[in-house]
C-alpha cells in the first residue's frame, strides 16, 4: 500500500480485498494465513461467509472449502464486513410496494422521514442506495425488510436444485460468496 519493496510480503484482507503488503502496512488489515501466496492477489468480496472455494485455479487461499482448513485451525480476526447485512437486490421495489400500500406519495414519505422527494425517487428507481439512517428510517416507517436476508435461510431456497433431473449442475456443487 505505501509502495516500499519487500522481500516478505504478508497478505492482509483490508476492506474485503486481499492485498499483499509489507510489515507497517499489515496493521491496516487483517491477516489471512494462505497456503501459497500470490503477487498479484486481488480477490476480493463483500460477502460475509468467508468460508467459499476460489473460482480460478491459482487463487487456492486458506479459506477454501472448509473454512480454514490449510491455516493450521489459527482463527481469523473479525472483519467490519462480517457484521453488516447486505441489501436486498429489489430494495427498489420493495420501497415502492410498501409505499403505494399505505397510499404515500414519493413527497409525502419524504416528509415523513425528513428527507428530499428526489432521494426516495432515486432510491425507488434503484439509482442510489439509501444510507444505513435512511435505511433503518425505511425499514421502520414502512414496516419493510431491506436486507438480503441475513442469516442465508431465504437465499439458499432460491438457489437449491430439483432432484428430478437426476443430473447434478454447477448449482448444486458451488457455494456462493453472498
């Protein structure tokens, strides 16, 4: 990150990225133990699970498959992103639907909440995403859930495959990161 030349590299995860970095550096991330590092190791995710197989070849990293497996069982310092809930994709429709229900208009809910017409506009059409405040000020007046589902009860229905075919896919052998 500073540009200073190591000859020991340490990989860190800082804000979701892994990055390799050098020794003053390190402190501002987490330190992930792999089994091999990569010079140009820039995988990186906003999902919370942590717990995933990479999607090319070379980027084996210690959090393939069983969660830590090649790391020796060392546990891993928490990240700010294992903690925060995720957006659902349709948040714009599910703004929008809970609005119309009570018979608002895009003017009067921002009224209500003591924002801009134009924010719950674009936040209806999907052009912004609303501010953790504006958020929870939603989720609240609107009595509507904005996260994706925090917990991976919901999603992993979504994605789950019929045994009908007899054939296993992709699906049915990927985990996803989100």
């Amino acid at each position: 990150m500073c540009g200073a030349e190591t000859s020991t590299p340490k990989t860190v995860k800082v804000e979701g990225a892994e990055l390799d970095v050098c020794d003053e550096c390190s402190d501002f991330g987490t330190e992930v133990k792999t089994e091999s590092t990569s010079t140009t190791s820039t995988k990186y995710s906003t999902g919370s699970s942590g717990g995933s197989s990479g999607s090319s070849g070379s980027s084996g990293s210690s959090s393939a498959g069983g969660g830590g497996s090649a790391s020796g069982g060392s546990s891993r310092r928490s990240d700010m992103f294992d903690d925060m809930d995720e957006l659902a994709q349709d948040y714009d429709e599910r703004i929008r639907s809970a609005r119309e229900d009570r018979g608002l208009s895009q003017s009067d809910l921002a009224n209500e909440l003591n924002e801009k017409a134009s924010l719950i506009r674009k936040l209806e059409r999907g052009e912004t995403l609303p501010s953790d405040s504006v958020r929870s000020k939603l989720e609240r007046f609107l009595d509507v859930e904005l996260s994706a589902g925090g917990g991976g009860g919901g999603e992993a229905d979504e994605w789950s495959s019929d045994d009908d075919a007899g054939t296993t896919t992709l699906g049915d052998v990927v985990q996803r990161k989100d």
